[in-house]
C-alpha cells in the first residue's frame, strides 16, 4: 500500500500518454492522406519563419493588445509546465519537491517565484481573453461558421487554464514546508493566509489534493488538443516551417497543363501525334475532396487558431458575401476527420460515403466570392494559406465540370477568340487601353 499512489500515478502517467500517442499517429496519417508535395527547399529560411512567426509570435502582436495577451499566455503556460518534469519525478520516485535536492534554494526559490508570477499574468490574461468573447463580444468570435462547439471549445480552453494556474498557487500556498523557506513564494504567500486555522493534516490533504489535480489537468489538457483548434500549440512548428515562401501572388501551376502548352507552343510537336501512355490515371484537376489536397494544406486545417483574423480581414466577407477563410479551414478539417473515421470503422481502407468537401462542406457561391486578393494569407499568426485551397477547387470546377460562373466563361470565350478579356475584334483589342 505504501507504494499505491505511485503505482496510480505510473498508471495514469501511461494512459494519458499513450491516448495522446495513439491520437498524433491517427493525426499523422490523415495528414498523410493528401497528395505528395515538395517543400525541402530554402531550409534556412524555413527555419527563420518557424522561430520568428511560431516562436516569436511577430505576426500575432500585429494586433498589440490580443498579441501581448497571447505572448503572455502562451510564455507563462510554457515555462509554468517545466514544473511538470518536478511533479512527474516527484511522482514516480516518491519524492517532494525534488528540485530542492538538485538546485541551489535560492535558484529554486527564484524558478517557482517567476512561475508563480507568470501564473498570475497568465489568469489576468485569461479572464480578459475571457471578456472579449463573452462580454465584449468582438465580432470575429460571433460569426456564422462559430457554432455551439467551436464557440464553447474557445471558453473550455480558458476555463482549463484558470483551473490549471490556481491549482498551482493553491499547491504551493498549502505546502506548509515551503512557504516556511520563504522563497519563491512571492504569490502564493499572499493566498497562505486563506487556509489559516486549519490543521497541518488538512494542509497536506489540500496540497496533495492540488498536486493529483494539476497534473491530471494537464494529462486531459494533453489529450484534449486533439479534439480541440488549441491543437495550433503543437502544430504552428511544423506549419510556420512549411508555409508558402513564394510571393503571395504567385500560383502554382498545373504540370499536366504546362505539359500541354508546351506540346502546343513546340513548332517541331505533331499536331496529329497520339501522347504515350505511360500507365498511369489521367490527373485529376483541382480539388474536390481532401484526398485531392496537398498535405501541407491538410496540415494547415489542423492548425487553423480559429481566430477569425483572416475573416475579419476578407474583403468578401466585409460586404455581406458567405465566404469566410475560417470557415474554409474548420470545413476542410471537419471533412478530413470524417474521411478518417471512416477509414478506422473500414480497418484501415477508405470507402465511399457519398459526401466530398465541394457542395456537402464548402458551397460554390463562397468560392467564387474569393477576390484572390491575399488578404486572409496575410492576416493569418500561424501561416495558414486558406487562398490555395480556395483556388485548387475552383480549378477543379471550371477544369473537370465546366461549372465557372456564366460572366468567367464569357471572360475565357473572349480571351480564346480575341486574345482579350472584352469581346473586340482580334484587330481592335487594344483599343480598351484608349477607353
């Protein structure tokens, strides 16, 4: 018995790993379900992006006040966790505040006196991240596309890291040993004072208790993510170090096509020559699922913050028009997941469902909303580019069903007959420049 504690605490030290374990490989390959794409290049710069953009949070203080709330956040909640590694010891080995055998008092005093100050700062910074949503009400967090899940997992979250930081100062605050060394307590001394009168046993049973509850917060808190837009911690890495280093403006193109021009610009090409089969299925153009997306901008769906910035900032959707990039991205990751459960029901193997990411998710009026302007690429913390897949399904429909909007097609009749977008004649197309 003397040991149990230990025991359940290597027991659920194991469980809570493991699910999160089992949950980043299910993640792993529904990312992995999306085509191939190259993006070895320029490492250096890669590398820069990550640090300056995932790391240094530049893009976020662009907005100052949600930015240095964010930075005190997302700093405090790093650093506060280091102090997990002492409770995962503490745990295992049986021992209490181990860090005192293996520090100076003094640099652990100053260690737990900067964590506790960083709580503090952190669940100020929550309560206003809280009001802005709830009271305040900023309208990019009310929008549409936010129903009851997304809406409530923003507060879940907030409501999980006021519990998390109190549940540390209340484990220090009762820790009678430590608030006799008189160091590092610089905020819990002032919370000491509310358990006076009751005995040290009660004391130990509250500190013991605070102690179980911080850490399996933290498990669940772990696990979560998956399920939750607050999988960005994690995966704004991997996101910002593969985002798109090419000009914003600048589109890929298709090799096939390229191929075909080609062909056709080569005076020395047979008009009448029938192009070897090389054995593979003809390319499909654009996208009209996820499985027709590259895995970069699978990635980027499973990063998507849900913080309404690129919305906020699309011109579309500022005058009334249904598109909205956040929608977009939380459409394309809701797709992906039930293309994937679907694969776990079948052992591993996808089979139809009837329902792709085109009309069942994302309808055909918000991508031809989309003015291409950039501006939701730009907007966006964590280098997410809901622009690329906007315009992959928008090629698959004017390449693989001929369904562009009746004044595109006239544009691209124009442009075939009269090498302009108006229809002049050849000899007077450029008289639109005198107009």
């Amino acid at each position: 018995m003397e040991y149990l504690p230990n025991i359940l605490f290597a027991i659920l030290l194991i469980i809570g790993i493991g699910y999160f374990a089992k949950n980043v490989k299910k993640l792993i390959r529904n990312i992995k379900l999306g085509r191939d794409v190259d993006v070895s290049d320029n490492k250096s710069q890669r590398f820069k992006n990550m640090t300056m953009i995932a790391l240094g949070q530049s893009k976020m203080v662009r907005r100052p006040v949600a930015g240095f709330l964010h930075l005190i956040v997302y700093v405090g909640f790093i650093i506060i966790n280091i102090e997990v590694l002492e409770i995962i010891i503490d745990g295992i080995f049986r021992t209490h505040r181990i860090g005192l055998k293996v520090l100076p008092e003094s640099v652990y005093g100053f260690l737990i006196g900067a964590f506790e100050v960083l709580a503090i700062l952190v669940f100020i910074s929550v309560i206003v991240f809280w009001v802005r949503r709830n009271v305040i009400k900023l309208a990019r967090f009310w929008k549409r596309e936010m129903t009851s899940w997304p809406k409530n997992d923003g507060n879940f979250i907030l409501y999980f890291e006021m519990v998390l930081m109190t549940l540390f100062l209340i484990m220090n605050a009762t820790d009678v040993h430590f608030q006799e060394l008189n160091s590092g307590n610089v905020i819990s001394q002032h919370i000491a004072p509310l358990f006076n009168g009751l005995s040290e046993g009660t004391l130990h049973f509250i500190e013991r208790g605070a102690w179980w509850l911080h850490i399996i917060g933290i498990l669940v808190f772990l696990n979560y993510l998956y399920f939750s837009k607050h999988l960005h911690i994690l995966l704004a890495f991997p996101n910002t170090y593969y985002g798109k280093l090419a000009p914003k403006g600048q589109l890929d193109n298709l090799e096939a096509v390229t191929k075909e021009v080609q062909l056709m610009m080569d005076p020395d090409a047979d008009p009448y020559a029938v192009p070897e089969d090389d054995g593979e299925a003809p390319e499909k153009f654009g996208a009209s699922d996820v499985q027709d997306l590259n895995w970069v901008q699978l990635l980027n769906a499973y990063t998507c913050t849900e913080c309404g910035r690129c919305t906020s900032e699309c011109p579309a959707n500022q005058t009334g028009k249904k598109l909205s990039p956040r929608k977009i991205m939380m459409d394309t990751r809701d797709r992906l997941e039930e293309v994937g459960k679907n694969i776990d029901i079948n052992k591993g193997e996808f089979k139809e469902d009837g329902k792709q990411l085109l009309d069942n998710y994302i309808t055909r009026e918000e991508l031809w909303a989309c003015t291409s302007c950039n501006a939701c690429t730009e907007a966006c913390p964590v280098s997410i580019d809901p622009l690329s897949i906007i315009l992959d399904m928008r090629r698959y429909l004017v390449m693989e069903q001929s369904a562009a909007p009746t004044e595109l097609n006239n544009m691209m009749t124009n442009i075939e007959n009269n090498g302009a977008p108006w229809p002049y004649n050849q000899m007077d197309r450029l008289n639109w420049k005198n107009e």
